[in-house]
C-alpha cells in the first residue's frame, strides 16, 4: 500500500510529512538532522509540556485571541499531552541542537494537529490552527524549554523523595529486627570492634534521610521559571499582561508553588540551578552506591565469605556455576547510581558552556537530569523491594565471629585492662582458640560477665560504664 503525504513548508523549503501525522516539517528535519542518542525525549518532559503550553492557551483565551470552539480545542489537546495520550507523536531525539527549539516545535505540531482533528479538520490545515502563530503564540523556546524542564524535575523529585522516604523506613525497620545481633564491625576491611546489626541498618536509614531533606529542598531551587520572558527575558512580543498572568495559570494547572523569576534575563542566561540540583543527586547516587557495596560485601561467600546477612535470590548467577546466585540488584543499583554520577559531570559541562543570553545545550542537562530522579527513584524502589525487604540475617555465623575474632577483645579492655586484651588476641591468634575460650579458661571473666560485655545493650552504648570500676572486677 502507498503512502500518502501532504506537503508542508519552512523557511527552509517544503518536506513530505506523512497525510494524518500529528508532527509536522519542523519534527520531519529533526529526526533528518539528529540521528543521535536514538532516544525519545523524557515523557516527563514531554508532559510538563504540555502543562506550561495549557497555561499559556488559557492566558491567550482570557485575553482575547481566540474564539470559543478553537481555544477549547487547543486547551483540550493540551490536556492530553499533559496526561501522557500524545508522547507517541514527540519523535525528535533527546539531544539536539538549537537549546531545544526541535522539541519545542515537535510539541507545537502535535498540539495544533490534534486541536484540528478535535475540530473535525484534518492535521496540516494551519489556518485554522498554526503551530507558531496560535500554539506558540506569545512563546519562545527560550522561555517554554526550561519553565518544562523545572516543572518535570519538581514533578520527578516527589516521586523520588517518595521513594528515598519508602527506602529509609525499611531500613528502620531492620534496624529494630535486627537490634540484638552483636558483630564484627570493621574499618580498613579489617576487624575493628564490636557493633550490632541493627546500628548497621540505622547508619544507612540515617544517611537516606540526609538525602531525603536535601532532595525537599530541591523543589525551592527550582520553583522559579522564565516563562513569559519570551527570547531572551525581555518579553518582546509578548503582551504586559500576558506575562503577568501566564505564571498563575501555570502554577493552578500544576499545584506547584511556581513563581516568575524577578529577573527574566538572568533566569534565561544562567542555569546554574540545574547544576545544584544535580549534585545533590550526585549524593544521592554516592549514599546508594557505598550501601550497595556494603550490601555484597556482607553477604558475599556464602560459605567462604563474610556471609552476616543474606540477600534474597533473585536468579541463578552462573550459566557454568551450577547453584551460584549474584547480588544481582545491589549491583544494579550500582549501576544506577555510576550513571547517575556521570550525568552530574555532563549537567557541570553543559550549564558551564551557556554563551551570553541562552545556554544552548538545554536537551543534554533535561535528558541528563530527569534520567537522573527517573534512574534514582527506581534504583530505590528495586532496592527496597527487591532486597532490603526480604534481607536476612545470619546471626549464628555472626555469633561465631564474635567470640573467635580478635576485634572482641577491644569490648574487654574496660574490664581486664590493655595488656591482658592484647595477651589474649596473641593467644588466640596463636593457639586457634577463641577469645571466648581463652578469657574463661583463663579466669579473666566469668562466661556471663564475657556475654554481657559483648552483648547488644553494652557495644551500643555511649562511653562505657565500667571505666571506674575495672579495679573491682
């Protein structure tokens, strides 16, 4: 069967655009021009789009531009963009040249290509609906690029506090489950002193929670927009009161607490916000990537590793290794988090490499940024669904460190003194015996006192209580 096409045109000339595409010539030398990352824009981007387009719309209605039938048309497929119905029809890629001006315009398209077929018109039929002269209207890529691209993010980084939140918790919860298993703990991946579990999993909550604040902060970061600005700042071509109404609408459609910058020129020049918020995620991706190394580090072996708690298998390991089973999303979410630490760098790059009035690498830092909270909130989720929740611990293999490890002696040396803790570790390193064993045997401590001393409540707590009495002992 043949194609049929309609012809549109540019300033450029004329490009064949498939006969009912809702894209038109502008999307047609897009996908010609940037055959790049071979990925679609951020649907999140696209859907912010589609926020900050029905704002404007609703200004240019209340101001008059439009009759009634067209401005609902326009609104209504704004709509749509917005609930996800239209990121189908954005095709350009990712990354692209002229600060976004591509994605821009692949929005427009659609927009009054939909808005026509609403009115029973078929798409191309500028006319009645234009992309620049209606959709467009008052607008500038310059303005509408990143007002989209702080909308998506804010939206994004609810979803990842959400999720740092949900991941804490669980942490919290193994942190109580786990509060009366004594081990080793270890500095230098040496044996250091006695710990617990349970203050183990609290460190990690601890540190998800510090990025969970930070991450709420974020939103202030990025709650003020250019919109209304139009090219550079200045508004040309954009109605007085156009510019001071656009940024209500936005902020009713969207239930954030958006505000115009006071000063659009600098809020279209300079995108060193994105930078900030980058590296906040940056420490995000850090706190994931040290637990999820602690993570197999613990559980590695099991039989000829540290093997104190076990993560819940998720699939076989091996094609050769028969019953070999991976830590398969704590190196996942490693993963995650290197690419995300990579993105922090292009973001740097690209907010550093802005000229003058416009920064022009717009498409690196929106697809770097949003993959960004969309790789970390997911990296969260798989975390503590796929593991955190089903963790287990090995207390009996924990136990048997405690009483052979000669780290033990350092949670005796209150109530024998240094040099008789230091005897019995070259003993016990010696002689093969446990500490345990020797301490008992030695009549240094009674088994109890040997228990209590290395019990969950004593290695837990602040100071020590015995430092005055070790005389009487």
């Amino acid at each position: 069967m043949t194609q049929k096409f309609r012809m549109e045109k540019d300033l450029l000339g004329e490009r064949k655009v498939p006969l009912g595409a809702l894209y038109g010539v502008h999307t047609v030398r897009s996908i010609e021009n940037f055959p790049l990352s071979r990925r679609p824009v951020n649907p999140a981007l696209i859907h912010a789009f589609g926020a900050v387009k029905l704002a404007c719309a609703r200004t240019n209605h209340e101001l008059g531009w439009w009759d009634e039938p067209k401005a609902h048309a326009i609104e209504q497929a704004c709509g749509e963009m917005m609930e996800g119905a239209l990121d189908g029809h954005i095709l350009v890629d990712a990354l692209q040249g002229g600060a976004g001006t591509s994605t821009n315009m692949n929005v427009n398209e659609v927009l009054a290509n939909r808005a026509l077929r609403i009115l029973g018109r078929e798409p191309g039929d500028y006319a009645a609906i234009s992309p620049l002269e209606d959709i467009n209207l008052h607008q500038s890529t310059n303005d509408t690029y990143p007002t989209a691209l702080k909308v998506a993010a804010i939206q994004l980084l609810r979803e990842l506090e959400r999720e740092v939140v949900s991941l804490l918790e669980e942490f919290q919860e193994k942190e109580k489950s786990f509060a009366h298993i004594v081990k080793i703990g270890r500095t230098q991946l040496q044996d250091a002193v006695l710990v617990t579990l349970g203050r183990e999993m609290s460190a990690y909550a601890e540190a998800f929670g510090r990025d969970r604040w930070r991450i709420y902060k974020c939103e202030e970061r990025l709650r003020v927009m250019n919109l209304g600005g139009t090219a550079v700042g200045t508004g040309l071509a954009a109605p007085r009161q156009y510019i001071f109404r656009v940024m209500e609408h936005l902020r009713s459609i969207t239930g954030l607490g958006l505000a115009r910058a006071e000063n659009l020129i600098e809020a279209t020049q300079n995108t060193d916000v994105f930078v900030e918020v980058s590296g906040i995620l940056k420490a995000c991706a850090s706190n994931l990537l040290k637990v999820s190394s602690d993570l197999r580090l613990l559980s590695s072996g099991p039989d000829a590793g540290i093997g104190e708690i076990r993560l819940p298998p998720r699939q076989a390991g091996s094609s050769i290794m028969p019953g070999k089973v991976n830590p398969v999303i704590p190196e996942a979410v490693s993963q995650a988090a290197m690419v995300v630490m990579a993105h922090d760098q292009s973001i740097s790059f690209a907010c550093s490499l802005g000229n003058l009035e416009l920064n022009a690498f717009m498409p690196l830092v929106a697809d770097a940024l949003l993959g960004s909270l969309d790789l970390l909130a997911n990296a969260c989720s798989i975390l503590r669904k796929n593991c955190i929740a089903g963790l287990e611990a090995d207390e009996l293999r924990c136990r048997q460190y405690v009483e052979s490890s000669t780290a033990t002696v350092t949670a005796l040396v209150d109530a024998i003194g240094y040099q008789a803790a230091q005897k019995v570790a070259d003993e016990a390193l010696a002689q093969g015996k446990s500490v345990r064993e020797l301490v008992v045997e030695g009549g240094l401590l009674t088994a109890e006192l040997f228990d209590d001393l290395v019990s969950a409540e004593s290695v837990t707590r602040l100071g020590s209580p015995l430092m005055k009495d070790r005389k009487k002992i």
